[in-house]
C-alpha cells in the first residue's frame, strides 16, 4: 500500500495532537516525531533524555509510553481517511527509532475500528481521584479485553482476591519507592508547582489524594514536601476494579505493542464514560514483577490499569511539537 494524498500542515498538526495526548510514566512526554512528506510516513523515535534511571532503568515504561502515542496516531490517522501501516523497530541500525506510521490510503469498503475511537482521545486523562465503587458492567469490561487482544496483548480481570493480591504487591512496590531516597527524589523532580511554565511533569493538582484507608496504593509524587503543599487524604473506594496487562513475551516490540493494547483499553474505558488511572509501582521490582506474574508461564506483566466511575482529576500538559523534516537528527 502506498500513500497517495498529500499530508497537509493541518493533517499534521491533527496527527501529532493527537499523539502527544498519550499517557507517558511521569508524564515524560520521552518521543519524537519526524516526517517523510515524500512517502507520508511518521517515523517515532524515544527520546533518550526524557528516561527514567532507577524506576525505568530498562527503558520498559518509555517503550509502554511511546506505544501509546502511536496508537494514538493511528487513531488519529483513521479518523482523517488513511490506512495507518505500523513497522516496530524498523531499522536495527537506528535503536531510537521506535516505529514508523504510513499514512496509506484505505481499502474500500473495510471501516476502520479505530476512528470511532478519535473523540475518546481529547477526553482521556489519568484521574487519580477516589472512585465511586459502582461495579463496570461486563459488557464494558469485555470490551476493553478485546481492544488490548486487538493490539497483541491480554488483559485479565482478577476477582476480589486476586485484586487485593495485586493490590498488596503495587502496595510492596510504594513503600520500597518512598523508602528510597533516590527514588523519592526521582518522582519529585518531575512534579510541577503551580505558575511553573513547562509542558512536562505532574502539576500539583494532578497529584491527587492519598488513601485514608491505606488500601489504594497511589503513587506518592510529593515526597517531604511542606504540610501545605501536600494534597488531603480521602477514602478511596473499597473494592477496586484493576485489570492486569500483560503479553507473552518481554522484547522490546512486546512492550511497544502492549503501550499500544494500554492506551486502546484507556480509550474504550473512556468512550464508555469510565475514569482511569495506572498502578506501575510493583513493575519497577524485579522480584515484585515476577511476582505479579505468578506461576503462569510466559506472561510478562506490564501494569495495572485501575477503572471506573469518579471525577475527572487534574489535567497533565502536553508539549507543542512540530515534525522534523526526514532526516531526523540527533
């Protein structure tokens, strides 16, 4: 398939909106866009300066992240009338580049199952607030099942014990990362104080509350800060909705693909009305991540995806980003 319509500065302005709106560990925004106008091939590449060391020091959660900004190109590119191609890992020669996107032109008569997902795209943030505890009906669920299978990866929905299972080790996974000094002063660097001008990090009031009850393991951004600054505890819900993801394999295209299943089920969640929020914490363990996985052979679990019905939460910014014409250099 090849690309026959020209892409337009307003195509891409439309493109990259919509990619950038992905979710990313930290909010890191760590990627890169370039553009071939000749063929119409996005080329997304990891920016290296945007890792993490010691929560990320496999770059596993970047890959999970630009993932989701790739799907979030596809979606973007469906809705405007093209064929979204993806290659992962395209050129071995080029390690940061992570995957290219060919704006072809569609076959007729084939609906493309990612445009109806566009309007989702604006609206999805991470809401850390307390949910309501009403109970995501299956059909829901189900659905966000298959939008991570569509992507290549599985999501599995524990019942109540094996929730709180998880639950304790994404609890293990926090008070390691709040008993660590460099961890601690890792998270912090990338919360943002109200009136700071910068596009990346987790403003203030995006933070969100800790839980009361101790039973939702929040990721603690604010460390020692002034008792002033820190936002009030309230009661989180008491019987939580989290789903697992994970895929068989852990190759750097395993994460790629499973960034892009989080950020379809993120998108299904929200279309149907529903709040969402990532539990990360046990996966920076290696101990704790194996055991997340448990006796189940080859399956490589990536996060958890917390869900259901609550406020919005604060909003996280987005950098302004403008391609660069191919080639894309360091």
């Amino acid at each position: 398939m090849q690309q026959s319509r020209p892409v337009d500065a307003t195509a891409v302005e439309a493109l990259l909106t919509a990619a950038v709106a992905a979710p990313s560990i930290h909010n890191t925004q760590p990627w890169r866009f370039g553009l071939d106008a000749a063929t119409g091939t996005v080329e997304v590449r990891a920016d290296r300066r945007r890792i993490l060391p010691l929560a990320d020091p496999h770059a596993r959660a970047q890959y999970l992240s630009v993932g989701a900004a790739v799907l979030n190109l596809r979606v973007a590119a469906a809705h405007g009338g093209w064929d979204p191609v993806v290659r992962l890992l395209p050129d071995p020669h080029q390690p940061d580049l992570l995957a290219t996107v060919l704006l072809s032109d569609p076959i007729a008569g084939v609906p493309s199952g990612l445009a109806s997902l566009h309007e989702a795209v604006g609206r999805r943030h991470t809401s850390r607030m307390p949910f309501t505890g009403r109970p995501v009906p299956d059909g829901i669920v189900a659905e966000m099942v298959g939008a991570a299978r569509a992507e290549g990866a599985h999501l599995d929905v524990p019942d109540i014990p094996g929730t709180r299972r998880l639950l304790r080790l994404t609890g293990a996974g926090e008070a390691r990362n709040r008993a660590h000094p460099g961890r601690t002063a890792e998270s912090r660097a990338w919360v943002t104080a109200p009136g700071t001008d910068t596009p990346y990090g987790v403003p203030l009031a995006a933070v969100g509350p800790r839980d009361s009850g101790g039973r939702m393991p929040m990721r603690d951004f604010t460390g020692p800060l002034p008792p002033g600054l820190v936002p009030p505890a309230l009661r989180f819900e008491r019987h939580a909705q989290v789903a697992l993801l994970w895929t068989p394999r852990d190759r750097r295209e395993d994460w790629l693909r499973a960034g892009q299943a989080m950020e379809r089920t993120l998108l299904v969640a929200t279309a149907h009305g529903l709040r969402t929020s990532i539990l990360h914490q046990a996966m920076e363990w290696p101990d704790l991540r194996a055991a997340v996985a448990g006796t189940r052979r080859r399956r490589s679990p990536h996060l958890l995806i917390r869900f259901g019905y609550g406020p919005e939460g604060g909003r996280t910014p987005r950098a302004s980003l403008t391609p660069r014409a191919r080639p894309v250099a360091d």
